[in-house]
C-alpha cells in the first residue's frame, strides 16, 4: 500500500470515529459542550444552553444521552418563541425544555432500538427533568414523540463524546404542561 493510499485510509477512520456534524468533527474525548459549540448547525442550542445556565452540568462526567435540536429544528418553532425562552426571566423554562431533550446514561442507536423491538415497537424514556419521550422506527429512522405529540426525527445517530452520546434531531421536542 502506497503512503498516499495509507493517509487516505487514516483519514476515512478518523472521520468514522470523528463524525461531522454542522461542519465540525465531534471528537469522542471531548464533552458534549467543548463539540456542540463547534457545530455551526447548534448555535441556536449553544446559547440557549450558556443561557440557562447549563454549560456546566453538561461538561460534567455524565453520561447524558442528549438530542440534539438543529438551528433549523429551532426555527420551526412559532416567531418570537426562541428569544422568549433566551430571556432571563425566562431560565426555568429555558431549562425545562433543553433536559427534556437528556436522558441519563449513554443511550446509542443500537441500545434504544433494542429498546424499542423489546418493547413491542415503542419504548418509553424518563427525562432528565422528568418528563417522557417515547421513541419508535419509522423505517430505518428512529423517531421521538414529545408529551404534546410533536415528533422529531434522528438526522445524525451516535455522536460519541467523552460523556456521553448525542443525536441530532430536526425538531425541538417539548415537555407537556405541569399540573
């Protein structure tokens, strides 16, 4: 094998192990903030998480699973609702909404589909602000369905960080209305 035919080689591994996401390799032994704030498809998430005072918890050890919303999946929400939730006033619900998208523990593809075939075609996750996402295949894609029936689709699966593991998602899922 030629040295040009070996560096080709290097570089497709390390794009296997280094996926893209937003133009930026996700390195595995960075954390879920250090890469986030690399991808130019989460500076809409970037904000909203420094905003709410979350930058911390999600540098920490982990695992967290977390999907991912797009800058696009934000701006399917109603005009105004983003730079609502960016007001300070608002940081409670900003929180609410950014830990409905972690689950605790580092959930690959594989393991929530398993999940899912195991449990008859849907499985139910605890949030970590306590809410539930229910996940099912649709097809080959996997997708979540929020507590208001809203659904987002996996655009990206397993991004490997050093904590943990993020999908990407194409729509920000909500937490029902607390009674």
């Amino acid at each position: 094998m030629t040295e040009e035919k070996k560096d080709m080689k290097m570089n497709d591994m390390s794009k296997k192990m280094n996926p893209e996401v937003g133009g930026a390799p996700m390195y595995a032994n960075k954390n879920i903030v250090e890469n986030a704030i690399n991808s130019k498809d989460h500076t809409t998430l970037v904000a909203a998480v420094k905003a709410a005072g979350l930058v911390e918890t999600l540098q920490g050890e982990g695992p967290f699973t977390v999907f991912a919303p797009t800058n696009a999946a934000f701006e399917k929400l109603p005009k105004g609702t983003v730079e609502t939730l960016l007001k300070p006033e608002n940081k409670k619900q900003l929180q609410e909404v950014l830990t409905y998208h972690v689950i605790a523990g580092k959930m690959d593809a594989k393991t929530i589909a398993k999940a899912i075939k195991d449990n008859k075609g849907t499985a139910r996750f605890t949030t970590v602000n306590g809410g539930k996402l229910t996940a099912m295949m649709d097809g080959k894609n996997l997708v979540l369905t929020d507590e208001n029936k809203n659904t987002a689709t996996v655009t990206i699966a397993n991004v490997y960080q050093s904590n943990g593991v993020i999908h990407v998602v194409d729509t920000v899922v909500l937490p029902g209305a607390k009674m």
